[in-house]
C-alpha cells in the first residue's frame, strides 16, 4: 500500500520527535509530563495514530531543544494538510538558540541568592518570564526542599519528621514586577510534607488577576526564610523550563571559612562537577560566591554545596552497632540464601486481589522508611515481596530525587530494552555489605498492573532503570549477582564506601 505525501509527513515528524526524545534519555511518559499532554496522546502521536497539532509541536520542540528540527518537520506535515492555502514565507534563518513561535513561557534570566545570617538562611528567587505562548498565564509552580543531612538519609528523615517544615517559618512573601508595577501575588499549597513543599504562584491578589498575557514579560520574585537547624549545607537548583540565563550567588559570614564546590547532574548523566568554577568575593565580613550559565539544559540540576572549616565539626552520630545487614535483617529482610527470594513470586490476580496487593504494597514502603533510617543509599532503592518472604509480584522503588512519589509496581515484567548497556556498581538490601558491577540496559520498557487490574507500560531509563530492573529480577527469582560477568569480585562497601 502507498502513503500519501501528508501520512509520509507525519511519520517524518513522529521520527523526529522519537529520535530527540530517545536521544535525551526521556520515556513518553516523562516527556508526556514535561509538555503537560497525556501519555497517552505522545504515544499515539509517535505511532502516527494521531496526526501532531501546533501546540503539541510548539512544546514538543521547547522540551526537546531540538533547535527547530521537531517544528520544521511540523511545518512541512501543516503545509500539505493546508494545501489549498498559498505556502507561507520562508523565514529567515534564525539566530542564537531558536525557538519557535508561542513555545510557552520561557525563563529570561533567573537570579537565586541565599544568604546565611545569624537568623538562618534566606532565599530570594527572581525570575524574569516570558510568555511565549498562545494562552494567558495564570499561576507558576515552585518548590522548596531542605535536607539537613543530605550524605544521610536516615539521619535527615528523622530529623525532618521531628522538626517539620512549615509555612509559618517560611514566611513566603510573593511579587511580580512588570516595570510598571509591583504587585503582591497570592499563592496556594500544592504539597506540604515534612522536608518539601509545592506552591502555586498565582498571577492574582485582592485587587483582582493580572495574568500574564501571551507575547508579555514580567519579573517574579519570591523570597523564604529556613532555620540552620533546617537547611543543609547545600542549594540546588533545577532547570524545568526553557531558561536563558542561571545565577546563583552564595551569601555566607567569612568568619566561618566556607569552603563552596559545585555538581551538576541530568537525565542522560551522571552526578560530575560544575563545568564552570565558582568565583569567591570578599565584601568586608562577608564571603560572596557566584557561578552562572547560559542556555542550560532542561532537567538539568544544579547543586552548590559548602563546608564551614571555621567552626567545630558536628558531633558523630551514634549508630547502631553490628554489619549493615544484620540490622536489616532485624527489619525482615530475609538474607541471600534464603529459598524465597530464589523463587519467582506468584502474580496477582486483579482487581480480586487488591486489598493484598495495597497491603503488601504499603508493608514494603514502610519497611523503605525504616530502611532510610539504618542504611543510607542516596542513588536510590526498592524491594521486592519475596526479599520479605511474602509470595507476591510487588514491587516498590523509591527513586533517587527523594522528593519524587515512590513507584509502585504489580505483576512486573520487561518487555522491551535498549541494546546500550552500562556496568556500574549495585547493592542490594539483602546482603548490603556488598556492591558489585551489573551490566544493565540503558532504557527498560516495563508492562504492569494497576490495583483496578488494567495494564500499562511505563519506560524507564538510566538510574530508575537499573532500579526497577533489579526489583523485577528479584520477583522472577533471580539475584543481581546472577547478572554479573564471571571473575568479577564483590566488593566489601568498606572498600567502596561511595556506592
């Protein structure tokens, strides 16, 4: 059967899109949720069940950053579909970074400056924006997060859960600017926990709203205050929206000799130090830290982290004597050789089974919670049914951005991988005294169950995808040694103990 130069065009544009949402490492479903569009409709769209819109391709492209590639396939595909109409102007070619018309809103330049005083820490976050789309703006999302111990997570949720974050002690206080006035904005809470919250930022106060109207700019500031008992010794900020320019200034008393680094890390790499240095200066008794960056990526995080080496060491914390794996043995964990986690664990049937499958589901999420406490694994962890000795296909995994909702999955199974692999070193909750090199797939493509019984199938990459196939490997019966090439040694973590 022959296609038509119109479906000839869609499919360039659904390859198109496939081809830069692969090469960012991104799942549908992630790239679904970045451009705020269902699953579901990327899906369709890449599998040229659904002819693309100009919205979708106008967000498509901004997300992507796939300097005009994505819109310029779509003004081929809209072309022939309008082809009574005359073609449009050539336009000129552009110049810098390109972004097609009515992307959406678009960070101009954002400046963030902490500063530590005798008060605890303050944070003020300006963010010039530009409506580059086809609607009104009418709220904006920010978060805030604190991690007193961030090598410690055990230690942080403790503390957090003791001494919770509150609205109270921030203090919020909320502007927008756009160079005529100065408006007070109104907010509302999204998500309140104990070490993170969510907030809308609304374009509205008690004189009425005053949305940000397609092709306009404006200033937002918002500023908080955080205890030191509070906030940890670090500040990170993470690139969501298309942004031209990144600030960052550390505001800190040079009496304490601090002492600043920087990280970076993104969907498609690892953690690795800034690619530009931290500049230090002096103002009286202050130590004033700056770093900045043009065009980051999306999805990209920034961290500035710092050491005070003008004040006393925090005391050691006790902990609880005996191996690692000894005390999560005590939490129920069964050890490496028992029988269970060597069978495959029996599937569920849904929606029959689900008030086993909630219980099972929650008993393991607790069992996380408590793990958190003794044993620290800051990239991330889960646990399968079977390593607790129950015969049941679940799975939860708690992914390495603590403040991203644990993955719950139900009859589990791999039904498709990305032929790149990577060896890096894994750990297991069953013997966590340990690490070894796994070979892993890059991407993972996972069919599952939800309670209701219906399945889906989530794609996972990278780090999530070393984590969820692990959790699937114990559920099949199978241990991440098993994976491992022959000869290759366990590593004691006392030997390893940045895994």
């Amino acid at each position: 059967m022959t296609t038509s130069p119109l479906e000839r065009a869609a499919e360039s544009f659904a390859a198109e899109l496939a081809r830069h949402r692969t090469g960012r490492g991104l799942s549908k479903k992630q790239l679904a949720t970045m451009m705020g569009f269902d699953p579901s409709y990327v899906s369709h769209v890449e599998g040229c069940r659904h002819r693309p819109t100009e919205d979708f391709a106008r967000r498509a492209e901004a997300v992507l950053d796939a300097d005009g590639a994505i819109w310029q396939r779509f003004r081929e595909y809209d072309q022939l579909r309008q082809a009574r109409a005359a073609p449009a102007p050539r336009e000129p070619a552009p110049t810098g970074r390109w972004l097609p018309p009515g992307t959406g809103l678009l960070v101009e330049r954002e400046t963030a400056t902490l500063t530590l005083t005798d008060h605890g820490y303050r944070c003020v976050i300006r963010r010039q924006l530009h409506n580059a789309g086809a609607e009104p703006v009418t709220r904006y999302l920010v978060r805030v997060a604190v991690d007193r111990w961030p090598d410690d997570p055990g230690r942080s949720n403790r503390h957090h859960r003791e001494h919770p974050l509150t609205f109270a002690e921030l203090g919020l206080r909320v502007f927008r600017d756009d160079g005529r006035s100065r408006e007070p904005m109104h907010w509302r809470v999204r998500h309140d926990r104990d070490a993170y919250k969510e907030i809308w930022l609304l374009f509205e106060n008690a004189d009425g709203p005053f949305p940000l109207h397609p092709g306009e700019r404006a200033e937002i500031e918002y500023a908080y205050r955080v205890g030191r008992e509070k906030w940890g010794p670090w500040f990170q900020r993470a690139v969501r929206l298309p942004t031209r320019h990144l600030a960052v200034r550390l505001d800190l008393p040079a009496a304490l000799d601090p002492r600043v680094w920087g990280v970076e890390t993104s969907l498609s790499a690892d953690e690795g130090p800034l690619r530009t240095p931290v500049r230090r200066h002096d103002r009286g008794d202050r130590a004033v830290f700056d770093w900045a960056i043009d065009d980051p990526p999306l999805n990209t995080r920034y961290r500035l982290q710092w050491r005070f080496r003008g004040e006393p060491a925090e005391a050691e914390r006790s902990t609880p004597t005996g191996r690692a794996t000894d005390r999560l043995h005590a939490l129920g964990l069964l050890p490496r050789d028992a029988d269970q986690p060597r069978r495959p664990a029996r599937p569920l049937d849904l929606p029959t089974d689900e008030p086993r499958a909630r219980e099972v589901a929650e008993r393991l999420t607790a069992v996380l919670a408590r793990v958190d406490e003794l044993h620290p694994f800051s990239a991330g962890l889960g646990l399968a049914a079977p390593q607790l000795g129950v015969d049941a296909a679940v799975a939860v995994i708690r992914p390495a951005d603590r403040a991203a909702e644990p993955v719950v999955l139900l009859n589990p199974r791999v039904v498709d991988a990305s032929p790149d692999t990577d060896e890096q070193y894994e750990g297991c909750l069953s013997f966590a005294d340990h690490r070894g090199l796994v070979p892993r797939p890059l991407r993972i493509d996972v069919e599952h169950a939800r309670f209701d019984g219906s399945r889906i199938i989530t794609s996972y990459s990278y780090g999530m995808a070393r984590l969820v196939a692990h959790e699937i490997d114990h559920l099949e019966g199978r241990l991440w040694t098993d994976r491992m090439a022959p000869g290759v040694p366990l590593v004691p973590v006392e030997e390893y103990p940045t895994v």
